[in-house]
C-alpha cells in the first residue's frame, strides 16, 4: 500500500517537472525567436587567430575580447538590424593554416571583417588575401612594422603598438634610469619577423637616445621551443647586466621558469612582456624589480570606459581582461563604429571612413592615421611588483606607471611612407 503511494507519488512528480521542463523550454524557444526577429538577417565576421600551442593564451584572449564586444552590439539589436555571427578557427601558429582558414571564411562564409591574427607571420599571408577579396581587417596583436609599410593595403588597419613603437618605449624608459654609465646587454628574441625586428629596433632606439652598452649576446630561440638550454646556457655565460626578452605568452613563462633554475635573476635584470597572463602563469614567480612593457594593461588606462569594461569581462568570463581581450574587443569597436557611420557594411565605404578618423573606445579616443592606418596610441611600462595585487592574487606591477606618448615613438608618415616603397 505505501510502496504503491510512494509510485504514484514519483509519477505525478516527475510529470509535474516533465511538464514544467516543456513549459520553460517553450518559454525559452519563444523568447529565442523573438529576440531573433527583431534582426533583419546576419552578418559574419572572421577571427583566425593562435588557439593551441605554447602562445594560445593570446588568441584565445582576443577572441573572448571579439565575443563580448560582438555579444553587445547584439544585445543591442545589431549591426545595421543585422545579427553579427563570429565565425573562429585555430591557426596553430602557421601561416599557411591561417591563410588556408582565412580564405575559407572569405569564400564560404561570406565574412565582412577579419580580426586577428597573433604572429605577424600570419598577419602577412592573411593580408594578400584580405586585399585581393577587400575584407577590412583589424590587426590587435600581430604588429610589425612591415604590416602597414611594405605590406600595406587600404584594407587593414593595425589597432596596437607596432614593432618601432614598442621597443622605443622601452628604450625611452631605461633611458630615464641608467644615466651615463655602460650597460652590458643581451637580447633573446623569438627567431621569426616580430623578433627580429623588435630587437633591431630596440636597439636602434638605445643609440638614439645616447644609452652606452655593449651587446655582450644575442639568442633566436623558435617560436614556441620548450627546450632552450643551449640558448640560456649562452645567455648566462656572457654575464648580462640587462636581458631584453621579447618573446611572450607560454614561451616567457617558459623562459622565466628555466632561467629562475639557473639563479639568472640574481645577477640580471629582465626586460620583458610581463603583461596579465604571464603574471598570472608565473603567480608570484615573475622576478620582482624586472622591467615589464604591455600594450594595454586595464591596470594603467584610467578611463570610465575601460573600469566599466572591466566589470562587463569579469561577468561574462569570470576572470580579468588580458591586453589581447582589451586590443580585440577595441579592433571589433573600430569596425562597428565605421559601420554605423557609414551605414553600410561595404568595404570601401567602411575603410575609407576609418583612415584619418578618431574613433571611441574603451582605451579613450584613439586615431587611425590616414597615411598607414597605424594607430596613434601609448605604450606601458613598469615594473614587477613585489607584493599580490589584492584584485588579482598575485603581483603585477609597481603603481608608478610609464606612459609612452605616441607622438615620440611613432613613425612619421614620411618614415612609413618611405618603408612603404623601400
């Protein structure tokens, strides 16, 4: 008698929740369809972008930043009443992939707009393809110099610091540190593009502000080595008083983890990327004191609209913005922007409406020069904080901040127009 309740019971309670399950999942299906109709058809964009591997924190970063800023124009009702559709693929780091993805998103999903990719490598072999198709295209964290010289087309657009602005920031910094005196310096640099020209340039600018060293030693490890003993065995012999570093993501994780083995710290000081996702890899283990350099540390940009973003990330991802989640989501803000302007999605409308504007966004106004479409923006540097950070649960840097201006470490036009055609 009570084994038959108890059943009659579970029935009429598993019927009850059937039924409200099909009653929300109704709910939920009108409510997806009404949401749907207030758009007047769709729109994709692509991001090709490194999402595996030893450097994949940096795609995987711009991506989220591109899906947030895409969630929001959405949430808006759209891009000119249309739904905007990410279509994403990983490149492993090979510009061959990249290419190969980039086309496809070209020819079978129609893309109005391309972000990414992380090399510059990639950045090259997907802007061949972006000009011949007249896809406008936001470089976010690919950024050598060659990209809006030698290889400019009308079409892209680079929205990040780019390999002569980076380096003469941190060459302006130390510069204000060491006075007269003679440095020993080495330099270990990822054995491709970025890394060698972001190295020439570093040390151009050192003699161009009159800095005394001598380079007592130059390593080339690959992009994404995990065994560099033989290149940190000569680094260490040559006794360095400053390492500029220009390698970044899981690669300088690696690095500083191999070197910290060897007591390298104690007798060096490093100068590297130690931006959010290295800091938080290394939770406590980055050298204290090094000099670091980011390209938009939401530490350091003092506007409403970065605090507000902030909080709008931390939502959505449960976690803190790195630069390449700021830069992507800035990149996505351009286009939007040129869009709306324009009120049309037509590729030549579109970047001629960018070249020369200054548009909004969550890092303050930010111009796109006319004559390369370089954009006019600062660089960070600082240094490695002793102490956790009480946001974040562990260091990054001290609050003292150096801010580059654009206007003293940026090409002029004449000098990029004069790259252009070298």
């Amino acid at each position: 008698m009570h084994r038959h309740a108890r059943r009659t019971s579970l029935t009429v309670v598993l019927a009850t929740a059937l039924a409200a399950g099909l009653m929300l999942a109704g709910g939920s299906a009108a409510g997806q369809e009404q949401r749907e109709q207030k758009f007047a058809g769709f729109v994709n964009v692509g991001i090709s972008t490194t999402l595996s591997g030893s450097i994949a924190t940096l795609g995987q970063g711009g991506l989220q930043g591109v899906q947030l800023a895409v969630d929001e124009i959405n949430a808006k009702g759209g891009l000119l009443r249309k739904k905007v559709n990410i279509v994403s693929a990983d490149d492993a780091a090979s510009p061959a992939t990249g290419a190969a993805n980039v086309r496809t998103m070209i020819l079978d999903k129609k893309i109005s707009a391309l972000f990414g990719p992380v090399t510059s490598s990639a950045a090259a072999a997907e802007l061949q393809l972006t000009a011949e198709y007249k896809v406008p295209t936001f470089l976010h964290t690919s950024n050598d110099v060659s990209l809006m010289t030698k290889r400019f087309t009308p079409y892209a657009f680079q929205l990040v610091p780019n390999t002569v602005m980076e380096p003469r920031a941190v060459a302006a910094f130390l510069a204000t540190k060491v006075g007269s005196r003679k440095l020993r310096i080495a330099t270990f640099a990822p054995d491709y593009v970025f890394g060698r020209t972001t190295v020439a340039n570093f040390l151009a600018a050192l003699k161009d502000l009159n800095v005394n060293f001598d380079l007592v030693d130059q390593q080339w490890p690959a992009l994404g080595a995990p065994n560099i003993a033989p290149q940190l065995s000569s680094l260490i012999s040559s006794k360095p008083e400053l390492t500029f570093n220009v390698q970044f993501g899981g690669d300088l994780v690696n690095f500083t983890n191999q070197a910290a083995g060897y007591g390298f710290f104690k007798n060096t000081r490093i100068i590297a990327m130690y931006s959010y996702d290295p800091l938080q890899a290394l939770a406590g283990r980055a050298p204290a004191g090094g000099i670091a350099y980011s390209r938009a540390p939401f530490w350091a940009i003092k506007t409403p609209e970065m605090a507000a973003f902030v909080t709008r990330y931390r939502a959505k991802y449960k976690q803190w913005p790195s630069e390449w989640a700021i830069l992507a989501y800035t990149s996505v803000q351009s286009w939007s922007w040129a869009v709306q302007k324009t009120k049309s999605l037509n590729a030549d409308k579109v970047t001629r409406a960018l070249a020369g504007a200054t548009v909004p966004t969550i890092r303050g106004p930010v111009t796109l020069r006319a004559c390369d479409h370089q954009a006019v923006v600062p660089h960070y540097v600082g240094t490695i904080a002793k102490n956790k950070d009480s946001r974040v649960g562990f260091p990054l840097w001290s609050p003292i901040v150096y801010t580059a201006p654009a206007s003293k470490i940026m090409l002029t036009c004449a000098e990029s127009a004069k790259l252009r055609q070298s």
